[in-house]
C-alpha cells in the first residue's frame, strides 16, 4: 500500500481531497484521525501539519507527500519533485511599510526581515549581496513591522489582502510556489507501479482541465483552415452533415489558446460551436 501524506489542514488541505476524489480514490473518512485509507485502491493517506511532511517523506514514513513548493524549498529534504499539481498557487515575497521609499533592494541594507522562510530569505539575499538581517519567527508574521518587531517581512502573498490590511506593499518576490507531489528517493518496485498508476489518473484530471472540448459546424470550403487552426490530438474529427456543403468538426482547443482559437473559427464562418469540459483525458 503506497503511503501519502497531505495537510491535516491549511490551504492546501480541501484542494489535496478533491484531487484524489477525481481521481476515482474514495476516502473512508476525513481528517479527523491521523490516517485513512482508500476503499477501492492501494493508498494509505496521512494528516499531517505542512512543516512535517517533508521529512516524513524523508524518512520513508510517508512514501509520497502534497505539499507546497515553498516548505520543500525551506526545509531542502533530499526527496524528489514528482509533479506539479497546478493548485495552492502563491507568492514568496518581501514586503514592506506602504510608506517607506523602496526602489531597489539595497533599502533593505541594514533593517531586520521577520519570517519563517529563514533559509530560503538567507540564501535570497546572499544571491543579492544584502546583509540584512533575518529575524525568524512563527505565527503572525504580517504584524512584526507595526509593533516594531521588524522593519520588513517575507510571507507568502496570494491576494495581497493580508498585506494591505496590515499597511504593507510587496517589493520583491523571492519565488513563485504551487502544490507539489513528492516522493522518497527509495520507493519499493511495487508503490512505484502504484505510484505511476496515481500519475496517470492525476494527469488525465489535470490535462483535462487544461483543454476544452469543442464541436462546430462549418461551411465545407473553410474546412482546411479550420483544420489548421484546430489541429486536435492528433487532427480534427470532420463529419459530413445532411445540410449540403456543411461539416461537424470535434476537437480539442486548450485553455491558454481557447479565445484566440475561437476569434479565428469565427473568421472562417464556423457556426454553432458548442465547448464542453473534459472530465478526464489520457494521452
């Protein structure tokens, strides 16, 4: 049984749940225990605060973990990246009181950055040659520079809501960070083939949601430029319709292209078309 390690809570905790849930895996409970497993496939899930599943990973308690990119980072466990789950996407980044002059980040020269991403902030600010100083804290990092515990912070930033609520403004982004699935360097020959097994249904549910699928109808005359514009998986399905002179045309249109796609179709007279999501698609 492959064991997987996910946050008790957090904001990674709901999206990890509805992730296995598409991907066929059902959960016998929630997090209210420490463990559950799976009813109709060989996983074992663990709930666990953020800051430990790396090294439970390490250590071969969990063999694969969903966790941000930004703990794996801070905590630098030699375990590997395995896939990159597209969801709890954010920010590391300084901020800084709205009404300090910032231009570059030798303003920072000299002040002290409260956080709890020390090594990743040190190794940060070693690459820009600033020997601010670090103050490493948990909790409520947000308020270290209005009661004077800090004159900075590093913190994660999705909205910025939090930052302006407490009269900060951000002004470098050390990385950019998402949900990751890792995995122990040392897995047994069988939880890889169960592992691979989880990798194909994760990727059919994210490929999914990357590509729409749409059908269309157009004038027979346009079909070759239509074909160019909507080359599919490999090219588009083209059906002849009662209507003479008139086709159907199926395929798949990615989402960062979908607009793009679309204004062309209507260029080349395309008429009806119809997108539905894709629940799962494997290639």
């Amino acid at each position: 049984m492959l064991k997987i390690a996910i946050q008790k809570s957090g904001r990674l905790y709901e999206d990890s749940i509805k992730l296995l849930k598409e991907c066929g895996i059902q959960l016998n409970n929630g997090n209210k225990q420490l463990k559950t497993v799976a009813e109709n496939f060989p996983l074992e899930v663990y709930f666990l605060r953020d800051d430990d599943i790396p090294q439970y990973v390490f250590d071969g308690v969990a063999d694969i973990g969903i966790v941000g990119e930004n703990v794996l980072l801070e905590k630098a466990k030699d375990i590997d990246l395995v896939y990159r789950l597209g969801f709890g996407k954010c920010k590391l980044s300084i901020a800084v009181p709205k009404a300090m002059q910032y231009k570059s980040i030798d303003d920072l020269k000299g002040l002290k950055i409260a956080t709890t991403y020390s090594n990743i902030l040190q190794k940060y600010l070693k690459e820009k040659n600033s020997d601010a100083e670090i103050h490493e804290i948990s909790g409520s990092v947000e308020i270290a520079p209005g009661i004077g515990l800090a004159d900075a912070i590093c913190d994660l930033v999705s909205s910025g809501s939090t930052l302006f609520t407490n009269g900060l403004k951000e002004v470098e982004v050390i990385l950019k960070s998402e949900a990751v699935l890792t995995a122990n360097k040392n897995l047994t020959e069988e939880n890889k083939n169960i592992l691979e097994k989880l990798l194909l249904r994760i990727n059919a549910v994210k490929t999914a949601k990357n590509n729409k699928y749409i059908i269309l109808n157009a004038p027979n005359h346009q079909l070759q430029n239509i074909e160019n514009v909507l080359p599919g998986m490999k090219s588009p399905t083209v059906t002849p319709l009662a209507t003479e002179g008139w086709s159907s045309v199926q395929s798949v249109v990615n989402e960062n292209d979908f607009w793009e796609v679309i204004e062309k179709l209507k260029q080349f007279e395309a008429e009806g078309i119809l997108v539905i999501p894709i629940e799962k698609m494997i290639v």
